[in-house]
C-alpha cells in the first residue's frame, strides 16, 4: 500500500500548490467522476448467470458480475489471493480510489451542468459528447460511471474461468482480458480518456475546456497509483511476472502520450474546427497570457529552443515530448538526437503547410514509438533512473520549461521517479520523506498558472533535484 500512499501525497502536494482558480491538471481529471451501485445491489456471478446472463459470450457484464462475496465484493480486505475488496475500494466516495465510480454523477453536479448549459446539452448530447469517459463503453448503467470492465475488458469471455483452479493471467488474457500488466496496453486504455480518444465522446476538443471541462493533463503512473485497488505481494508478483516498475510505466507513458497526440492530430477531422485550428492540441498557456496595450507593456513569453517558431505563433503542447527526450537522453542516447531533430522540423513544419505537418508529424510518431519499445524492455536501473532525474533538470531540458504544461510534467516525473525508486527498494522511504520540502517548493513553483515564472522555476526545480542527488 506504501506506492498508493505515495501517491496520495503527490497529488496532495500538487492541489496545494494549485488554486482552484487555475488548472488542477491530472488532480482534476481524477476528481471528476461520480458514485455506482451500493452493496446492497451486489450479486455474485452464479446468480448474474441464473438470470441468463451470457456468461460465454465477449460482452459487457457489469459491476454486479465481479461483485460476490466470494470474488470482488467483500467489505475486509482479507482475501487469500487478492484483496477481493476491489469494488469497496472502487465505491469509495472520499477518496481518488473512487472517482471511476463517481464518473458519471459528476455531470449532474453544479460544475457539470454549467459545462452542459454552455455547451447547450440536451440529454442526447450528454450521451454524445460525455458518455465516451464517463461511463463504460457496453454497459446498459451509465449512473455505474467508469466500471471493472471499462479497464479490464468486457468480460463476457473470461469472468467464468478466470479464478477456477488452473487459471493464470496469460489464459484470461487469451480469452479477452485486458493485459494492463503490459505499460503500452495500459497506456492505451488509459489515455483513452485521460488525454483524448478517437472514439465517440472521448475527444476532448477545445471547446469543451472552454465550457469549463478541466485541462488534461496525463501521467500514467500516477493515475495508475491513485487507482490501484490491490497489494504487489509475494503472490501478484508470482501471478503477474514481477512488480510493477514506476519508472517504466512513467517513460511508457509519456512515449505513448506523445503518440496518441500526434495519431489524432493527423486526422483532418481532429485537426480543425471550422475553419480554426483545434486549439486543444496547443500550449494553453502560450496564448492565455495577459494582454498590455500601454507602452509599457511586458512581454512574458520567453522563446523555447525545442520549438522554432516565432513567438506569435500558438506552439504545439510538447509537454510530454519534452519529457520523452529527457528519458531518451538517458535510457536510449542513440535514439535520443533523432526524437530531439523530428520534434523540431514538426514545430517548423507548422509554419509551412498542413501536409509538410502531417509528414513531419507520422515521423515524430515513429521515433516515439520506438521509444515506447526501448523503454517497455528497459530494466530502469538506479542509476539511470538518478541520471533521468539529472536529465529532466540540466540546462538543456530545462531551458524547454517556457510554458506552464512542461513544468507540471517535470515536477509530477521527479516526484514519480523518486517514488518508484523507494517502491523498488532503491532508495528508503525515510530519506525520500526527508526531500518532501525541497519537491513541494518545486510544485509550488507552478502554484499559479498565470504567474508562471520560467526562471524562477527552473531554480526551484534544479533546487529539488539537486537534494535528491545526495542519496544517489
């Protein structure tokens, strides 16, 4: 439990350095959700099967299917293999362990329905634009919000057998479970909506954030911490082939970010509103800045050497390829120079034409793809892990730390990678405990969107990592 702790805290440090008057990012995104089925609803599998329910078939079988007291839904976690409090945690109100649960009822509330009123929402629209998030893809209960199968996969074809004696995670994964032991599957499902999808109601275009809708934001060890609803025990790591690495799943992660952006921005569909650009593909706080007419205005735009462009013209986010080439520089060197090259003529390439973009675009993806594959293979020893830290804060990645965005992902990664290096026993959590002042000077270095400083965050940053560097 000591990795959901963690977590907890990381994402405590980050509400309170961000108001609710600026962009709680990922803390938000977490937040947004709403309450599913009471126990008292909860019926085993046996029974959903008495009522003739398909129970062979690969479709979508609901909560109440993983439920049983003798499976999911028991009220102690004292299960022999697995918590098998997993839906109670699911449910918990109070906590971001439950805001899959709470995804649907999160409409109805105030914030939601302003959102649905600027957007003028009828209930069909609803269902179109918001229902592709926050519910289930399949399920007949949107109110159930963002249930088991939504990540695990329709279970019509695995819920029968997959806990009968002789069952191992490679057979229900053969019968259609979703293998989220594996970093890109994971990220797949999770970026679905947690960074913007390709299917119905899962993209999450500017105008809904300009209705209200938070900013998105993604990290996927962290989202994937806050909802972890089990222990890594002796017998998760005999089950699933190791512990989960926090390292890894980070650099998967931002690999598989930078991917999912650049696939929907090649879409025309996507790519354009009108006869606008889609703005949610850009650097919010590049064009939000505040506006002076008088002579004396101060210009707060401070060029960025990863993005040749002028400053007048709206940069593409690279927030995560920013994070991407500090991983690289590290794990992948060789790979490293051409990500950094692709990611500059895709910024250039945006000052040309659409077709130059999209070229440059498909090339970009494949550099990061590769990536995915180095680092889905990568151990992420301790010195490289100490050495991705140094990388994500030397001068030649921190001068790319112009815009709000790229800060908030370096601190969330040297916030991740220092506890994914005590959950691997790298490093004791005393120590890391003992950095916790230095790290949330880093957060609160992005307290405020709008008063963003590069410079001053940059020291706060180097500050925190250069107080890590003395465990190493």
């Amino acid at each position: 439990m000591q990795r959901y702790y963690m977590a907890i805290r990381r994402l405590a440090a980050l509400c309170r350095a961000v108001p609710r008057s600026g962009v709680m990012a990922f803390a938000a995104c977490v937040a947004m959700a709403g309450v599913a089925l009471g126990a008292s609803s909860l019926v085993s599998p046996a029974a959903v099967q008495a009522q003739g329910a398909p129970m062979g078939m690969r479709g979508h079988l609901g909560v109440a299917s993983c439920a049983g007291s003798t499976c999911h839904g028991r009220s102690v976690a004292d299960g022999a293999v697995v918590r098998q409090d997993e839906v109670l945690r699911w449910q918990e109100d109070s906590s971001p362990t439950g805001a899959h649960s709470r995804a649907w009822r999160v409409i109805q509330e105030p914030r939601g329905q302003a959102i649905v009123r600027r957007m003028g929402l009828d209930a069909a629209g609803v269902q179109r634009e918001c229902a592709g998030c926050h519910a289930s893809p399949g399920s007949s209960r949107p109110s159930d919000g963002v249930d088991c199968e939504a990540c695990h996969g329709a279970s019509g074809g695995w819920l029968s057998t997959h806990y009968t004696v002789g069952a191992s995670h490679t057979r229900n994964v053969a019968q259609g479970m979703t293998d989220l032991v594996r970093p890109q599957v994971k990220a797949q499902v999770c970026l679905d909506c947690h960074f913007s999808g390709d299917a119905r109601g899962q993209f999450i275009a500017h105008r809904i954030m300009a209705a209200g809708h938070p900013r998105i934001s993604f990290e996927l060890d962290l989202f994937s911490t806050l909802q972890q609803h089990h222990d890594e025990d002796a017998d998760y790591v005999q089950r699933k082939g190791g512990k989960t690495s926090a390292m890894r799943m980070w650099a998967v992660g931002q690999a598989e970010a930078v991917k999912r952006s650049l696939e929907l921005y090649s879409q025309p569909a996507r790519a354009m509103d009108g006869i606008f650009p889609e703005f949610t593909f850009y650097d919010c706080h590049s064009c939000h800045r505040r506006i002076y007419d008088s002579e004396d205005g101060n210009v707060t735009a401070v060029r960025n050497p990863g993005r040749p462009v002028d400053l007048g013209t709206p940069p593409y986010n690279d927030e995560n390829m920013i994070m991407l080439l500090a991983a690289a520089r590290v794990v992948a060197p060789d790979a490293a120079a051409q990500f950094d090259a692709r990611a500059k003529a895709f910024h250039k390439a945006m000052l040309a034409n659409r077709a130059e973009t999209v070229a440059a675009a498909q090339a970009l993806r494949q550099s990061a793809d590769a990536l995915s594959d180095r680092f889905a293979s990568t151990s992420f020893t301790r010195e490289q892990t100490f050495a991705i830290m140094e990388s994500i804060a030397s001068d030649a990645i921190g001068e790319r730390y112009t815009d709000y965005e790229g800060a908030v992902q370096s601190v969330m990664a040297v916030d991740t990678l220092l506890g994914g290096m005590v959950n691997q026993g790298m490093v004791s959590s005393g120590a890391a405990n003992g950095l916790r002042v230095q790290i949330n000077q880093a957060y609160a270095a992005v307290r405020d969107p709008n008063g963003f400083q590069p410079l001053a965050f940059r020291r706060a940053l180097g500050s925190a990592v250069r107080s890590i560097r003395s465990l190493r």
